[in-house]
C-alpha cells in the first residue's frame, strides 16, 4: 500500500506498530522532533502499559499503512520515558501572541511523510485533550519564535487564524445563529409585506371615503318635497 504524502501527528499516534514476523510494538505515543526548523524525526511506542521502556522509530522505517496500523522494518531504539521527555517538542507548547498573552496550546500539526517537514501547526483554545474541540491553523511563517514550552505568533487571537475543524459546540452555536438569522429575514420580510399591506388597505378606505362624500354630500339643489310627490308617477 502507497505511504500518504502528508499525515496528522494524532492520527500516527493513534496507529499500532507492527514489525517483522507481526510483532506488536504497541501505539504511539508521543513524537521526536527537531523543533528549530519545523521537522519530525520520528516517534516512539509504548509496548504496554505497564512496560517502562519505549521503542523509538525513524520515519524511514516505516514501510506501509494498512487501516489502524503501521508497518516498519527493522527494530526499533530503545528508550525510557524519562530521556525521551528531555526530547524538545513543540506539542502542548502554549501559543503567545504578539502582545505577550497566551491564546491557545499546539495541540497537533500535518508533516511529510517523505521528509518529515512540518506543513502547519493545529492549535487548541484550552486543553487538547479534550475530544471534539476546535482546531485553528498556524503556518509556520506566522510563528516569530519559540522556546521550550511556549511558541510566538504574530497573530493577535485565534480570531485572526483559519478554523480547520469547529467543536460540536461551535457547531451549534454557528447553527442556531443561521437559524436566528433566518428567522429574522423571514420576520423583517413578513413586516414590510404587512405594511404595504396596510398602506394599500389605508389608500383604499381613502379613495372610498372621497367617493361616499361626493355621492352624498354632492353641491346639488335639494327638491322640495311637493315637488318630489307631483313629479313621482308612484304617488
């Protein structure tokens, strides 16, 4: 099977590992990075969970992706968690904007496959960690700097950043605000239709009020009535 071009940090995490003869080297865990120049080196594996030591693995050894598993060659390096978290890493760094306060956490970012290079960062309002919550993009040109931790931008909110992925809750309010927005083009439509209705209605009863005043309240002579009983043939 054909290696994607590009790939999500999480979704890698998410894949077991397989090796040679169908060995289990568990799911990732967590990545190896070289944060400087925006590129991944590799990422290691947690065997089990009550295993303290981690398989490390280059990004060359990876071989195919078949479903939820990765296939790779060779063995692995092995590590424990203690050394591999003195690893420099720019995921849960906190984003600072330009004026120094914190607007978000990396919580994940799209690479190469081939070469490694980081595309974008994805970023977080809050905790990462918490499943269906908003994603915003981050290019690597609007990042100024970073340091251990803590990631730079020339942005000013998350505002200023493209959504890539909105929160059920984001979602809903998106929705029900469409729907508000309906609902009140439908009521401004109904009103203006209801006052031309009743400015039609009032140029009416005008026009018939002009008419019954002309019939009746005409400048003609009254008749007397002696006059009205010689002329009526009926009487």
């Amino acid at each position: 099977m054909k290696l994607p071009k590009e790939i999500l940090l999480s979704e890698l995490l998410n894949y077991s590992v397989k090796g040679n003869m169908v060995l289990n080297y568990g799911n990732g865990e967590n990545v190896w990075m070289h944060p400087p120049v925006h590129r991944i080196l590799g990422w290691y594996s947690r065997p089990s969970n009550f295993d303290l030591k981690r398989n490390v693995w280059r990004l060359n050894q990876i071989t195919q992706i078949i479903d939820n598993e990765i296939y790779v060659k060779g063995d692995p390096a092995i590590s424990d968690l203690a050394t591999l978290n003195r690893f420099p890493t720019l995921i849960e760094a906190n984003l600072i904007n330009i004026n120094g306060s914190k607007i978000g956490v990396i919580a994940d970012f799209l690479f190469e496959m081939k070469t490694g290079k980081i595309k974008y960062y994805l970023v977080s309002r809050s905790n990462p960690k918490i499943p269906g919550s908003s994603r915003w993009k981050l290019t690597i040109d609007n990042i100024n700097d970073q340091q251990p931790g803590l990631v730079f931008c020339e942005s000013n909110s998350l505002d200023d950043l493209s959504l890539i992925k909105s929160s059920i809750k984001n979602e809903f309010m998106q929705k029900g605000k469409k729907i508000f927005d309906r609902f009140d083009d439908m009521k401004n439509i109904a009103s203006n239709r209801l006052e031309e209705w009743l400015e039609e209605d009032e140029d009416i009863s005008q026009n018939l009020d002009f008419k019954q005043k002309s019939f009746y309240n005409n400048d003609r002579t009254s008749i007397p009535s002696s006059e009205k009983k010689e002329d009526d043939p009926w009487i």
